[in-house]
C-alpha cells in the first residue's frame, strides 16, 4: 500500500512539474527530461489543461534548448539578466558556485529548483513581460556553468554581486551591477581600511 501511496505522490508531483514548465513555455524536450514524462504525456497535458483556455497566452516551443551562450551577454542588460538568474541558482540552492555542481536529489527536484529559481528572476524584473531570458535559456545558462566551458560565475570584487562571465571573450566584462551603480572600493581596500574601535572608547 506504501509503495501504492508512493508511486502516487511521484506521479502527482512529475505532472504538477510538468504543467509549471509548460506554463513557462519550457520545451517538450526540457520537460521530458526533468519529469520523465513521455512527449505523448506532455502534449496531453498541454491539450487538457491550456490549449483551449480562453486568451491561452502559453505557447508549446519546439526544436532545440539554445546553445549559444554569446547571447546571455551580448548587452549590458542581457548581463545583469544573467546575474539575477545564476544569482537565483545559487541562492536556491540549485547551483553551487565552489563545485560547479547542479544540486538536486533527483531530475525532479532539479526541476523544481530550476522553477523556483526562474520564477525568482522573474519577480525581479517585472514578469513575463519584462524578462528577457526564457527558462530554456535559464536552462542553457545552468548547463554552461556546470560545464564551465565558456561561461564563469564569479563575485564582484566591489559591489560583491554574481556576475556572469564570457571566458572566451577578450573585451573587458565589467559588473553589470556596478555599471549602473556608482563604483565603490573594492573588497581588498575596504578590508585594508576597516578599523576595529578600541572596545572603551568613548
Ligand atoms: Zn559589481
């Protein structure tokens, strides 16, 4: 009966995961990778539940996730785009920045990861409507840093914000953060001028 019981719960729980990508347009691939589902489910799943909703804003993508990482950076919005998604990564623990290791005790729970984590990105920058990364590029974004071929997350030694970084590009990458604020000292000067008052003075 438990394992009845069990095998439910994964079931609900791959088709509530299932119905949260469609719902952010993910591809049927992407899905069927994270939740297991069979493409003939997936598009079911599409059929029943919002293809025939009055004013369906949600389209089915189809072909391949995006590979080509030069456009996650190719304007400095773009960048402080792919800061706040990898940031989101880490911060929800799906991504660890020190192993480049993609956490997640199962496809399914790196799944949810990867919704809560874009679904973060989205609150901070307006919704759909203002986003400008899909969760297949949030998908490609998180493969490149595992893979730590082209890309690098790293910490800003001013402002201390993640940025991502194009390894292959020989321009200067400056912090997406800091471009749109004003510079301050970096970590090293702020650590060499901080001064510890003496406990009794006055
Ligand atoms: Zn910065």
């Amino acid at each position: 009966m438990r394992s009845t019981d069990d095998r439910y719960r994964s079931e609900q729980a791959r088709h509530e995961l299932a119905l949260r990508l469609i719902g952010h347009e993910a591809r049927t691939g992407t899905i069927r990778q994270l939740t297991g589902l069979s493409d003939d489910r997936i598009r079911r799943l599409y059929g029943s539940y919002f293809k025939h909703q009055p004013g369906n804003p949600v389209r089915r993508r189809r072909g391949r996730t995006p590979s080509q990482v030069a456009s996650f950076l190719k304007t400095p919005r773009h960048r402080r785009h792919a800061a706040t998604l990898a940031a989101a990564f880490v911060a929800g623990g799906l991504f660890d920045p020190d192993t480049r290791a993609v956490r997640g005790d199962s496809q399914l729970d790196t799944g949810l990861r990867l919704c809560l984590a874009y679904e973060r990105y989205l609150s901070l920058h307006g919704g759909r409507a203002g986003a400008l990364l899909t969760i297949e590029w949030a998908w490609a974004l998180l493969g490149n840093l595992q893979s730590g071929d082209e890309l690098a997350l790293e910490v800003c030694d001013v402002c201390d914000a993640h940025h991502v970084r194009d390894l292959l590009s020989l321009e200067s990458q400056q912090c997406p953060t800091c471009l749109v604020a004003p510079p301050g000292p970096t970590r090293a000067q702020r650590d060499s001028t901080s001064v510890t008052a003496p406990a009794n003075a006055r």
